[in-house]
C-alpha cells in the first residue's frame, strides 16, 4: 500500500468520482448482505410454513417478555441494593456484584427495547402490505430479491465504470510525468537503461499498474465492505457464534502477508525479463537487414526462445503462488464458517441454548435462525475467495507500480544551476580545460576506460574546425560535452570564459545544432523535420533552409514536396536525403555553436562539395566543428585548423599544411585516406615525414600579436 500511496497525488483531482464510487460500494455492500437476509424469510415461509404477521406477532410478545423480565430483575436488584447498603459497606463485593447485574440487566432490557420498536414499526407498516396467502407471500419474497439484486448490480456497474474512468484519467497523467522525467533525464543516464527497458515501463509496467488500480478501486473496497456488512447482520442475529468465526481471521492474513511477499518480488523478476524480450525485439526489428544478409534468422529464434523459456519460468512461479492463495484462503474461511455453525447445529439440534457452560445464545435458536447465519458466513467467505483470486494482480501491480516510480525518481546527472549566469549569444571563444571524462554505467563492477585523459583545447569564435582521428579516439563524445549531453568527470567546458555548467541548459543548447552521422528524423513531412530546428520559423525560411542544404534537389520525386512524410525515423527517405533534412534544420536553427558528426556521410561526392561551399558560407559568423574521416579540398577551403585526437588526447593542431609536416598520425591517416580514393596510389611516393612527433603548440587562451602579423587566419599558428 506504500506504493500505492505515491498515486495520492495523481488521484486527488478525481476524488470526487472516487468518493461517489465508494457511495456506491456502500450500497452494494448493504444490499448484499440484505439480499442474504432473505434466507430467514424464505426458510420460515417455505420450509416452516409459519406466516410473516404471526411471526412478527410472536416476536412483539417475547420481547414484550423479554422487557417485563429484565424490568423484574432490575426491581429485584434495586431492593437487594438496598438491603445491601443499609448493612454493609459501599465497596463491598456484594454491592459491585448487584451493580455489574444492574448493568447488564438493563443492556438486555434496552437491546429488547430497540427489538420492539422495530418490531412494532414492521407490524404496523410493513404487515398490512404482504399478501395472507402463504405462496403469494413466498412470490413477493423472490420479487423483492429479484428487485434488490438489480439495484446492487446497478451499483456495481456505477462504481466500476467511476473507477474505470479514474484510474484512466490517472494513467494519462502517470504518463506525462514519466515522459516529462525521462525528457529532463540526461542521455548518458538513458542510454545505460536502454529502449526497450523504457518501453517496457511505459507499456506494460503501466498495464499492470492499471489492472491493480481498477481492482483496488472495485473489488479491493467493494468485496471487504459485502463482508463487513454480512458479519454486522451475522453479529445481529447472534454475536457470540460469529464472534467464533472470527477467530481464525489473524492466520488468514499471516497467509496473505507470506504469499504477497512472495509473490511481489516474482512479479519484479518477470518484468525485468519482459524488458529483455522487448530488447531482443528491438534489436532484432532495427537489425532486420542485417538478420536477413546474414542469415542469421535462427540465432535470433535461438535467443527469444531464451528469453521467452526464461520468462515461462519466472511467470510459472507466480502462477503457483497464485494457485495456492485461493484455495488455502477458502479452506481456511470454510474452517471459519464450520467454527460458527457446528456448535450453532448443536444448539438448535439441542434445543439448548449452552455448550460447556458458556452461554451462546440468549433464546433458543431454530433452523431459520442458523440458515442465515450460514448463509451470511458464507456470504462473508465470498468476498474473501474474490479477492484472493485478485491478489496476485495487485501484488504485479504493486511490483509495477515499483518499477514506474523508479523511473520517476530518476535523477539527471546534468543538472541547471540554481542561480544561472546569463551566456548571450556566443561571440568570443570555446575553450576545454583539461577535460577529463569516462562513461558511466549501471553496473559498478564494470570499470570502463578513460575517454578523454586532460583535453585543454581553445576555439575562437567564428573559426571552422576539422577534428580527426581513428575510431574511438574522443571526437564524438568531445563534442558531446558542448550541449551537455554529459558533463566532465574533471576539468571545464567554457563558452566565451562562462563554465557551460553554471549556464541553463535551455540557453545553452539554443546556441547549438548539431547534425550527426546516425540521422534523426520523426515521422513527420520534410518540412515539419526542417521546421523542428525552429518552430516559429515562416514557410519561407523553410524553403530558404531546403534549398541551402540542397534538399530541393530530390522534392521533384517527391509526390507532395515539402509535405511529403519520411515515415518512421525518416525511412521513407535514402540516407543522403535524410542528412539534406538535417543539414537544413540545423541552418534553420541559425546556432552559433554548428557540429557536424560525419554529416555528409551518406552523400555522393558531388552533393557533398556543394554542400560544403554552403557550409563555407553558412559557417561565418559562427563557430563549427566538424568530425570527419575524409580531408577533401571541399573540407579545406572552409576549414580554418584541423585538431587531431588519438586515444583521448589531442596529439596535434595546425593547418593541414603544417599538420602533415609535423603530425605522423595526420600523415598516416592521410594517406589510408587517398589509399582508399586511390587504388593506384604508391607509398612509394608519399611524402616523407620524420618519426618524431612535432606537435604546434596548444593556444592560449589570451590575444598575442601573432593575429597582427598573420592576418589570413589559416597561417596563424594554431591557438
């Protein structure tokens, strides 16, 4: 119920509707146990044929006895109260004695009372209106039930459909505040939880949590009240053999508390293994081609078998839980039922109204009496089997619900400062300060390698930067710093000398567009995708936007233009298409922090130069990085330095003039490079470089007269 306890504030806008649905519960609890009543009636009339008028009649005159008996007794202790105070002392037992008969003689005398004012009131309003023949009788008994039944079910169709209707509404809103969290989460965080981990919180987890909630808001209070009323009418016709029944309601929830524990903590391990499920889809779905041209299709089939064997044998100890609550909590409420109507049978059968001495009755009971009070034991036993057979349920719900808020409390590890300094637009230098930085995982065992090991870096604004090295060297996750998809473990990222960590993260990332190699695209019109860079941007800038990144080049394919939709994740498109679209966002975000991560991969040669002389334009007035395995003339007539990474580290910066005279790497990846233009290119005739690594000094961060005496920015030495 703790779990639980979190959705108060999701619940309380609808309490109104719970309130109104718990009026109803109330109803159908009371005409339950009313509809059970109808047993005493019907056995009096069928099987004793004894007439409703002359039954009540009997029972006016025996509590009329009953009044004038305890009246007596009370006369009676009165005088020896008397007796007893005019010769002994105030406190003597005797006197305690007659006081405590006092009083209970006059609790008998006011229960009698009460009968015979109820009593009274049925033979005076209710007796003139039932028939005097026995059957007709017996028909208006049944009709009435038939009535009082139709009314219950009424109730219980209101208070389900109310409850239905909240824990939707409650749904809705648990979504948004999850996405809303998940949105505010920072990649790396994410990334460590994966997709399908996520789907599976958002769908399943949110299934079963609406399952426990429709349940806790129907069964869960309408089933405990049916059995509170039927133990209260039960108490009404005799309280000492329903008190009997009681006795064995302690060891019932002692078996739910075990069962439940159990059962919560196997429902965690078969959602888990739900979401690894979902990741073997995801991968498989996304991978479809790769599946297919490997014929791979039998290894995939191999690992959901596994999964899905592995998620088999984790539901089966649910199911056995579950199977094992019914029938125990109905063996134990049958073993309740037998504690009250087996010494009730001996009563009857007896004609007494002791057993042993004790005194369980206060008149002798007949089979009308121990029919109802059967009948509404086992009415109370029915509520308790229902919700055993929804216990598992809750129990997955509760565990759900775990997961969900789990998600929920996630915290972001980039965090908006409190107080955040104002940035304006970048106009002056970005400038890394030995940066240190490694990812992060879920699993402390496992200890990942420094990424980046003391980058000290300085960018000044407007300049274009080529950044290279091998493969998983830093470059990427160098620039992912910038936005703030991660923050450093040690070190700064400063834009124009403000920390980017005491800067907003909405200020921030307005500055910056980036286009990278894995193309996104939503499942929108090219237009919408362009437009996302800028939604307040007009028709015009988008077209201005598509005809820069050359994306009106393919529209005439296209059968509606700029209105065409690219299909989930822009598979509609090719990848060179795609990248246009994303190249044009990014220049209709008009950033003045641009990274391109291998942006123009997937275009042709010829589109690639021409995009390149838009970037030679688009790029003034900003600063952009660009990640790239490939230094053609397009790349350089742009480029201002070329930074050169290896192992985390940058090894080397310069021009490419100067960087394949001093920088060995450079040269080596140079050359791969032409090799693979090249198929005739001999090393033969590569320049000649010297093993020793010759580096250009790191900039600083302060202006020197080297920017008077190199006006071209390319032959400044590097800063």
């Amino acid at each position: 119920m703790q779990t639980f306890g979190r959705l108060i504030p999701f619940l309380m806008p609808h309490r109104r509707k719970i309130a109104t649905s718990a009026f109803f519960a109330v109803i159908v609890a009371l005409l339950w146990a009313v509809n059970l009543s109808f047993t005493f009636l019907v056995v009096k009339v069928l099987l004793q044929g004894e007439s409703l008028p002359s039954y009540v009649a009997n029972r006016i005159e025996a509590s009329q006895s009953d009044i004038k008996g305890h009246s007596n007794s009370l006369a009676s202790l009165d005088s020896r109260l008397t007796a007893a105070q005019a010769t002994r002392d105030k406190d003597d037992e005797t006197v305690v004695a007659i006081y405590k008969e006092k009083s209970r003689q006059q609790r008998k005398l006011s229960a009698a009372s009460r009968r015979l004012l109820v009593l009274s009131w049925v033979q005076a309003n209710v007796i003139p209106l039932v028939p005097e023949d026995q059957f007709d009788t017996y028909a208006l008994i049944l009709g009435l039930l038939v009535f009082l039944t139709a009314m219950k079910g009424t109730s219980v169709f209101i208070q389900d459909y109310l409850i239905g209707s909240v824990v939707e509404l409650v749904m809705m809103g648990l979504r948004k505040a999850c996405f809303r969290r998940v949105l505010k989460v920072d990649y790396q965080t994410l990334s460590n939880n994966g997709t399908s981990d996520l789907v599976a919180r958002f769908t399943n987890d949110i299934t079963m949590l609406a399952t426990g909630l429709l349940l806790l808001g129907g069964k869960v209070i309408r089933e405990p009240l049916k059995a509170v009323a039927c133990i209260g009418f039960a108490f009404f016709f005799n309280w000492q053999l329903t008190l009997l029944s009681l006795l064995m309601v302690p060891l019932i929830a002692v078996v739910f508390y075990r069962f439940g524990k159990t059962l919560k903590q196997a429902s965690h391990h078969t959602m888990e293994s739900m979401s690894r499920i979902y990741k073997t889809l995801e991968e498989t779905f996304d991978g479809l081609k790769v599946v297919i041209a490997f014929n791979s299709a039998r290894r995939h089939r191999r690992q959901f078998h596994q999964e899905t064997k592995e998620y088999y044998r984790k539901s089966m100890k649910v199911l056995q839980v579950d199977a094992l609550t019914s029938p125990t909590t109905e063996l134990l409420g049958i073993l309740a039922v037998c504690l009250a109507v087996l010494p009730g049978a001996y009563l009857v059968l007896r004609e007494v109204t002791l057993i042993w001495g004790i005194k369980l009755t206060s008149t002798k009971m007949d089979i009308a009496d121990l029919s109802t009070l059967y009948a509404l034991l086992i009415g109370t036993l029915d509520p308790i089997r229902k919700l055993s057979s929804v216990y598992t349920k809750l129990k997955r719900s509760a565990a759900a619900a775990d997961r969900i808020f789990e998600l929920m409390d996630m915290e972001s590890k980039v965090q908006s400062p409190e107080q955040p300094k104002i940035l304006g637009r970048h106009r002056k230098s970005i400038t890394f300060n030995d940066v240190k930085f490694k990812y992060a995982t879920n699993d402390e065992a496992d200890t990942r390698p420094v990424v980046l090991r003391g980058i000290d870096l300085s960018i000044s604004f407007g300049e274009a930067v080529a950044i290279v090295g091998e493969n998983g060297c830093g470059k990427s996750t160098l620039l992912s710093l910038l936005p703030r998809y991660f923050d450093v473990d040690s070190g700064t990222v400063e834009v124009d000398e403000v920390n980017i960590r005491d800067v907003s993260l909405g200020e921030l990332r307005s500055q910056v567009a980036i286009v990278t190699q894995e193309t996104i695209l939503f499942d929108d019109t090219i237009a919408g995708n362009i437009r996302y860079g800028r939604p307040s941007a007009t028709d015009e800038e988008v077209a201005a936007a598509a005809k820069q990144a050359y994306v009106t080049s393919f529209l005439e394919q296209m059968p509606d233009g700029l209105e065409t939709r690219v299909g989930e994740k822009g598979r509609q498109l090719s990848g060179g298409q795609r990248q246009r679209v994303a190249l044009a966002r990014a220049i209709l975000r008009d950033p003045s922090i641009l990274i391109l991560d291998e942006a123009t991969s997937a275009i042709d040669a010829q589109s690639e130069a021409l995009i390149h002389e838009v970037l030679a334009d688009f790029t003034k007035n900003r600063t952009t990085f660009l990640i790239t395995h490939a230094i053609n003339q397009s790349i350089l007539n742009f480029v201002t330095q070329i930074v050169v990474m290896d192992e985390g580290k940058v090894v080397a910066i310069g021009t490419h003039e100067q960087l394949r005279e001093t920088s060995p790497l450079y040269c080596k990846l140079y050359q791969s490079q032409i090799r693979q233009q090249t198929p005739e290119y001999n090393e033969d005739f590569a320049p000649d470089i010297d093993d020793t690594p010759h580096f250009i000094p790191f900039p600083s961060r302060a202006k020197s007269s080297d920017d008077e005496d190199f006006p071209d920015p390319a032959l400044r030495p590097a800063r």
